[in-house]
C-alpha cells in the first residue's frame, strides 16, 4: 500500500497529462507503455527483489552487493531529496489552492492571478520577485506533516497510507465522472488520445516516456528497495510489483479522462482551440483546470476542493517516501536515530524550498524537474539496471523473486535487465543529449541549464563523498 502511495502522485494527475500532451498526445501512450513494460516493471521487481534479499535501505545494499557501488545508492537517494524539494512546493501550492477554491478567487482570470497575485512571478530567473507568505506557511505545514507521520515510524505510516491511498482514487474517480458528463468532453477526450505519430520518431518523447515511467513508479531513488526491506521474509514480490505498476499506470491514465474531459468542456464554453487551452506545462493543474472548474454549472468550489484534496493526498505519501529513503540511508550508515535524521532533514527540505517561493521558483521547478528526471534519475536507473544485472546477477533476482511469488516471471525478466533496459537508455540519454545541445530547453538561457546540470553534478558527487565515508562499525 505503501508501495502503491509513493508510486500514485502528482506524477500521475500534474505530470503525466502534461507530459503525454508535450509528447504527441495518445501516440505517447505507446512509448509510456513500452517504458513501463520493458524497464518499470522489471526493474520494480528488482528493487523489490534486493530490498527484501538485504533488508537494508538503498545504499547499503548496494554497499552489500558490492562496495564499489555504494554511491549508485547514495546518488538515488540524493535526487529523491531534490525531487522533494521542488514536490513540497508544488504541494504547498495545493493546500493554497484548497482554500482559494472556496472562494474561486482566481476568476476571472486564472493565469494573471495564479503568475501575478498568487506567485508575484516576474519573467527573471533570477532570485527575486514577490514572496507570497501563505506558500510560505503551506509550505511549513506540508513538512510538519511528512515529519509528524515519519518520526515514528512503519506503523505510522501504514495507518497513514491506509487512507491516502483510497480517499484520493475516489475523489478522480468522482472527478472523472464529472468531468465526462460535461458538453465538450469527447473533443478532450479526443485531443488526449488522437494519436500525433509523427512525434514518436523523436528520441526526446522516448526519454519523456522512460523518465515518466522512473519517476512515477518511484524507481532509481532506493524507494522501493527501503519500503521492500520493511517487507517480512517471504513476501511476494512479482505480484506486489505488478499490482504497484498496473495501480500506477492505471491512475495516470484515468487522471488523463479527468483532466481532458474538463479541458474540452472549457474549449466548449470559450470556443478556443484545444491547442490553446491544453497549453501544457505547470500551469495546467494551476491555471487551466481552476479555469475550467470555476466554469461548472453547479457545486464548482465543490469540485475545485475535491480536486486539489486529491492532489495533496495523492501527493503526501510520495512526498513522504522520498525523506524515507535518505533518512534510512543515514541511519543504517552512521546509525543516527530515527527522530534526529528526520527531523534534519525536514528543516532543510523546508529551507531549500524556501528558494523556489520567490515568483522565480516556477521556473526552477520546471528546469529541476526536467533535469532530475530525465537525466539523473535515467542514468540512476541505468546504473541499477547493471549493477543488478551483471554484479548481483539478473537470473540470481529472477530465482530470489519467483521462490516468494505466485506470479513467475520468464528468462525475459533478465534479458530486459542486462540487454534490453542498458541499450535503450544509453540510446536515448545520448540522443536527449544531443538534442539538448542543439536546440536547449524551452526558452531557457543556457545559463540555467548549466546551473541545473551542477546541480545534477553535485548530488553525484556528494554520493561519492558519503559512500567514501565510514560506516558505524567502521568507525
Ligand atoms: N512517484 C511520485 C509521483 O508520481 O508523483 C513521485 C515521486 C515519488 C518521485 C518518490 C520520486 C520519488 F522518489
């Protein structure tokens, strides 16, 4: 269940409809789908597989795989911090956007108000711009929470995920149908799954779909090898991993009804072009969705609070995982208590974050995320992919997951992990690569993207620095 929280984010409901429209609308459903076959899954299954054989948090397990690679932990877990970083805020923004959908305060004009009123964004990159403080209390009040359901930790969080798994999957599932009983929803509808193929000769939609695939299922950041090591002897592990990956893709894919059908629905009552009103990116959860809410017949606020309740619940257990994994990488090598680590690292997920308050954050959180995502968290789970399959061995997981589970999986299992998964993301990186140096990111100046890529670099040589570092025994 746990499993399932950290996976099913705002990954599935923010990310995933924006990043299926940038990359070709229902014809990205077929790179997302290959990804989640030939790399989400098996890879799931592998890090299920060492969490449970070492029962130990991502870094020292990979040091109990082998020494040398204890920094390919340390670096997963490293950009889960970073990625939370940038999460907290955007779910800061949630819990502020709750309250406003009370009032429906951003009418009329849902972008002037969310850039201008909400964020006192300016067009500078530059630190700067207005600070709104109530983010800045959200933003408190998301990390006193992931601190108050982790300092106790596994049973806290079991209670904690017995609710904000299914209470978020009812509200989309309310959500949904709401959205499709809506004049205009087919042309939504129409717009998320009318194919644009010609996007699928594009490496870069390739890396899109596999970077969405790493961070929706939670993958390459040591998640889901410290969630598996909580796991008794014995458990099964092909089955969880299934279930995880198919209550993954699944809600993404619904989210997409969700938030198409209300797009066409605000096409239909402002006579714009689609291309218009999906106009991708951050804003869609901010500015187009409130929009098109504040538009319904009936119950609007209604629907806004359900929707962004939905984001915060759907949102609070990924966020958590993330702060679980470092913190368990930190007790298991220093042996530093449970309480203390959390607790520091709450204060300095808290503080980081401050940075992205000022009007500027949105588009460092938009670079962050492109980074993190498509490049580390690819290049992580590259890493994964050969330490597991060629150090730890791909057949030796195969025999460790199929003794404990009911479902077996085939010798493809370790094909995809040692030949398949390696090419495919050494292809695709190199070719993003490329294509990043030619053409850049969006309107970036390519000073922002070298300060993104240090701070990529920074976290792979921290890794480096704490996997050189003594353990407790050692010391
Ligand atoms: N899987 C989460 C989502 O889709 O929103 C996001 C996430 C959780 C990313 C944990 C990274 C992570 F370490």
């Amino acid at each position: 269940m746990a499993a399932i929280g950290s996976a099913v984010g705002l990954g599935n409901i923010w990310r995933f409809p924006y990043v299926a429209y940038k990359n070709g609308g229902g014809a990205f459903l077929i790179p997302y789908f290959v990804a989640l076959f030939t790399v989400g899954i098996p890879l799931l299954i592998a890090e299920y597989s060492v969490g449970s054989m070492f029962r130990k948090s991502a870094p020292m397990a990979m040091r109990s795989i082998h020494r040398k690679v204890e920094w390919v932990g340390w670096w997963g877990v490293f950009s889960a911090f970073l990625i939370a970083i940038y999460y907290s805020v955007l779910m800061a923004w949630c819990l502020c956007y709750l309250f406003h959908s009370f009032g429906l305060v951003w009418q009329p004009d849902a972008s002037s108000f969310f850039f201008n009123d909400f964020l006192k964004a300016g067009t500078s990159l530059s630190l700067g711009g207005g600070i709104n403080m109530q983010i800045v209390f959200a933003l408190l009040a998301i990390w006193t929470s992931i601190y108050l359901i982790l300092y106790k930790g596994v049973k806290s969080i079991g209670k904690v995920v017995a609710i904000t798994v299914p209470l978020p999957t009812i509200l989309l599932l309310i959500l949904t149908v709401r959205g499709l009983t809506l004049p205009g929803a087919s042309m939504g509808l129409e717009f998320y799954l009318a194919p644009d193929f010609s996007k699928l000769s594009m490496p870069s939609v390739w890396l899109a779909a596999y970077a969405q695939i790493f961070f929706s299922l939670s993958l390459a950041q040591g998640i889901m090898i410290v969630y598996a090591s909580f796991l008794k002897k014995g458990s099964d592990i092909n089955n969880n991993a299934f279930i995880t990956a198919l209550a993954d893709g699944g809600t993404a894919f619904l989210a997409g009804f969700a938030v198409f059908a209300v797009l066409g629905y605000l096409a239909y009552q402002t006579g714009m072009p689609m291309e218009e009103v999906a106009g991708g990116g951050i804003g869609l959860a901010f500015i187009t969705y409130p929009t098109a809410i504040a538009k319904m017949p009936i119950l609007a606020s209604f629907f806004g609070v359900i929707f962004f309740m939905a984001l915060l619940t759907f949102g609070i257990d990924s966020a958590f995982s993330m702060v679980e994994a470092i913190t368990n990488g930190m007790k298991d090598k220093f042996g530093v208590s449970r309480e203390k680590i959390t607790l520091i690292i709450c204060i300095m997920g808290f503080l980081l974050g401050l940075l992205l308050v000022p009007g500027s954050g949105i588009h460092w959180i938009e670079i962050m995320d492109h980074f993190v995502s498509n490049f580390a968290l690819v290049f992580i789970g590259l890493l994964e992919c050969l330490v597991f399959g060629y150090v730890l061995g791909g057949e030796r997981i195969r025999k460790y997951a199929n003794d404990v589970s009911d479902i077996r999986v085939g010798r493809w299992f370790s094909i995809m992990l040692k030949l398949f998964a390696p090419i495919v993301l050494i292809s695709i990186a190199a070719a993003s690569l490329v294509e990043l140096m030619v053409n850049g990111y969006g309107n970036y100046p390519s000073w922002s993207i070298l300060l993104a890529g240090m701070i990529v670099a920074a976290s792979f040589i921290t890794a480096i620095v704490f996997a050189r570092l003594k353990c407790r025994e050692e010391q």
